[in-house]
C-alpha cells in the first residue's frame, strides 16, 4: 500500500493534501474492514446456525481474533529476527 | 442509478474537479465493494452450512438460511468489535 500512495503521488506532481489524507484514511478503514471480512470467515464458531449467538460462540469469535493478531505480530517479529541472520527475501528477488 | 456512479467526476462545466465531490464518490463505491463482499462470504457460508444435498428446491433450507444470515451479522459485528478493541489497547500500548 504504501509503494502505491507514494507512486501516484509521483505520478500526479503535487497531490492535494486534502485528498492524499483522504486517501490514507480510506486505506486503513479498507485493511480493517478486509481484515473483519476474513476473520469473520476463519474463526467461524457455528455448526448449525441457530436462533441467536450464544456466549460460547461468542466468546470463540473474540478469542480467535485476538489469537489472529497474535499469530500476525509473532509471524512479523519472527521473520524481522531471521531476516537478520539468513535473509529469506533476497535482493535479487525485486530485480 | 446510471449517473450516480462517477460519470461526473464534479467537473460541472468547470474545468476543474472537486475533490469534495470525488471523495463523497470513492466512498460510495467502496461501501458498495463492502457490500458485495459481505454478500458473497455470507452467501458461501450460509450454502455450505445449510445445503447438504442440493436437491430440486429450497424449501426446507430457508429458514436455515434465514437465521445463518442473523447470525453472519452477529458474528461480523462481534468480530469488528473485538479487532477494534484491539487496535485501541494496542494504540494505548505504543
């Protein structure tokens, strides 16, 4: 995301301010929403839907969207950590 | 419904474009995009759940999948919810 804001910043000279935020505020509620989208998918709780969400499910649901973002951090951490030592992505791969 | 969609990107003769208009535009067609996808993820899910054997008609499933897509809602809300709470506890953290 952040190659394309700043190549169509390039692109078009001097981008409005107003709209360059816009378009930075716009991004981030679209990851969110993407990211709820998907969540809601992966961490579904049910077997058979029933006539309303009960505190276990719900309960599963927020678990699991905490143990996502976990799971997300720990990945980023990691592969920063690694990186260090034995590059996984080499240079040659943006050539 | 033709014109609403951008035809006029807020040129009104002008010559030059409104970046107000633009925006109210952008965000119009992204809460569309929003839309569709809940749409298709509730209706994938909510077939899987409720159709077993896809038979001549829908009859005995509907009301399966009337209450698959309440609780597709309470679920998506839940889930905004807690990723939301999260966000902050972690902006709190920084």
């Amino acid at each position: 995301m952040d190659s394309s804001s700043s190549s169509s910043a390039a692109g078009l000279g001097a981008v409005d301010p107003q709209l360059q935020h816009f378009i930075e505020v716009e991004t981030q509620k679209q990851r969110f929403q993407q990211l709820v989208h998907q969540m809601t998918e992966l961490c579904w709780c049910m077997d058979k839907p029933g006539p309303k969400l009960d505190s276990r499910a719900e309960a599963c649901f927020v678990n699991c969207v905490e143990r996502f973002i976990d799971t997300s951090q720990f990945i980023l951490n990691r592969l920063e950590q690694t990186q260090k030592s034995k590059p996984v992505f080499s240079e040659s791969l943006s050539d | 419904m033709e014109g609403g969609f951008g035809s006029d990107f807020g040129g009104s003769g002008s010559g030059k474009l409104d970046p107000g208009l633009i925006m109210e535009q952008v965000k119009v067609q992204i809460a569309v995009a929003n839309a569709q996808e809940l749409l298709q993820r509730m209706t994938d899910k909510c077939f899987r759940k409720c159709i077993g054997k896809p038979g001549g008609s829908l009859d005995n499933s509907e009301q399966c999948i009337a209450m698959c897509m309440d609780r597709y809602m309470d679920a998506w809300n839940t889930v905004s919810r807690a990723y939301n709470s999260r966000l902050q506890r972690e902006r709190a953290n920084m």
